[in-house]
C-alpha cells in the first residue's frame, strides 16, 4: 500500500519556482495582453460595485454573441489583475463568445469570502450587457470563484443562474482547507471554518450544472488532486462533470489554448 504525506505543504503550491522560467510568465502575459488590447475594441473599466477593483473589461466578437464568457483570473486571491489576460480571449471571441474579464479586491484587503460575492456582482452585471447563455471560466483561485458561484448557496440571483450553460475550472482550488497551512494565510487570513465554507467541494452544486474540470498534466500534485476531488464529489451530487487533464501543460501554459478558436479548452468556454 502507497503512503502519500506532503511535509512541505508551501511547496507543494508553489507553482513558478517548480516550472522552468515560472517568472517569466507573468510579465509576459502583460506584454501580450496590452499588445491585443491595442488591436482590439475593449469596453473597459465597466463597475459592478464601488471599490477600486470592482470593474471589469468587454470584448464583444465580430457579429451577434452567441453567449457571454466570464473569465476570472487567479494569483491566490492576491495578486493578478484582468488586464493581464485580455489576450486569452482571443479562441473564444472567434467562437463568437463575448467576453467579460472582471478584477476583484485582492486579499488582504478583502476576505475570500467577500471575493467571491464580488464576482458574483461582477458576473449579474456583465449579463446585463450581453443576453444569452454564459459560460464562467477561471483559473486557479479563479476556478474556486467560478465553482462557488453554482454552489446551492453562491450569491447569483435565481435569473442569472438560470442562463449558466457550464462551468470551467482550469487548475482551480476546490478544498480551501489545506491552504491553512501555507505561509500564505497570513496574507489571505482565513480560519478553519471560512476554509470550510468557501471550498466548493464541501458544498452542493445547483442541480444538473455541467462542469468541466481541466488542469494540465505536469502541474503540481496538489492542483492535479483538487482538480479531480471536486469531479469526484460533484458527480455524486448531481452535477455533468467532465474530468480532463491535458498532456504536457503546466499551470501557467494550460492557459495557451484559450488563444486557439480549435483548441479543446476553448470549445469548452464557448458553447462547444
């Protein structure tokens, strides 16, 4: 029988020290994203609420949407801002997806607990402005807001869940309570029973949600476990589930597809 324990739990959610040239990355992601902001329309800095981060930017396709997409950014609900994945909506709005790219107060000046409140009004908000299905994506700590709010007790209104089509956690976090023990914490101040609270996979999804649950291969161990914990619970509550782990991505360039209008993760974020 094969004993599993995780001694160094900091480092087993570490993700850019354990991929080659991790730091590169982000920077990155700001260049391409200002470079598609400068060729594209962007409806931006749209608010959903009064604090200095609670907007969010549109893109809209080509003719009529077919949908929205909301894509919520990750960075263990303290670091990222919308403006550095702009250029991830590229696959979808070729799909004729609108997309929705909302900032949320980072922690410490929020609790996770308001944060997922926050994009709970940054999703009602950006429905108003685009009729049809919507699709929520997120990735990391994003793909824990997105889970949350088809939770049976996330903060969308009956009207607006009704219009939720499908749900995509790319490498999300599902069960907050192992995060307890990073050094992290001090910055994201939860205690043992927001943990509890705010893990999706402690909870009940609404009834027939369709959630697909997608992380890449060579990621760390702990993502790869919560990626199948919450497709492992959910399927037993009533949920659509789709488990899929994509060959040789790691946490940062599982994001690559969503920049291809034939990749498989953009089919999922654009009604197929």
């Amino acid at each position: 029988m094969a004993l599993f324990s995780i001694t160094d739990w900091d480092d087993a959610y570490a993700n850019g020290p354990n991929i080659p040239a991790g730091d590169t990355f982000p920077p990155r992601w700001q260049a391409d994203a200002a470079a598609f902001r400068a060729a594209h329309t962007v409806e931006a800095d749209i608010p959903y609420g009064d604090r200095p981060r609670q907007k969010f930017d549109l893109l809209r396709p080509a003719g009529a949407p077919r949908g929205l997409l909301v894509f919520v950014h990750g960075g263990f609900w303290m670091r990222c801002d919308r403006t550095w994945f702009t250029h991830f909506a590229a696959g979808p709005l070729a799909r004729g997806m609108a997309v929705a790219l909302p900032s949320y107060t980072l922690a410490p000046e929020a609790r996770i607990s308001e944060i997922t409140r926050e994009v709970g009004a940054a999703v009602t908000m950006a429905a108003s402005h685009v009729a049809g299905p919507i699709i929520l994506a997120g990735h990391s700590a994003g793909g824990h807001l997105v889970t949350r709010q088809v939770c049976t007790d996330g903060p969308l209104g009956e009207d607006i869940a009704a219009r939720i089509a499908q749900v995509v956690s790319i490498s999300g976090l599902h069960d907050l309570r192992p995060l307890l023990r990073l050094k992290m914490n001090e910055t994201f101040q939860m205690d043992a029973a927001e943990a509890a609270d705010e893990s999706a996979a402690l909870k009940h999804p609404r009834e027939d949600v369709h959630v697909v649950c997608y992380v890449g291969g060579t990621e760390r161990q702990e993502f790869l476990r919560q990626n199948a914990l919450l497709a492992n619970i959910w399927t037993g509550l009533g949920a659509k589930i789709e488990e899929i782990t994509e060959p040789d991505r790691h946490h940062f360039d599982v994001l690559d597809g969503l920049r291809h209008a034939e990749h498989p993760l953009t089919t999922f974020v654009s009604l197929g």
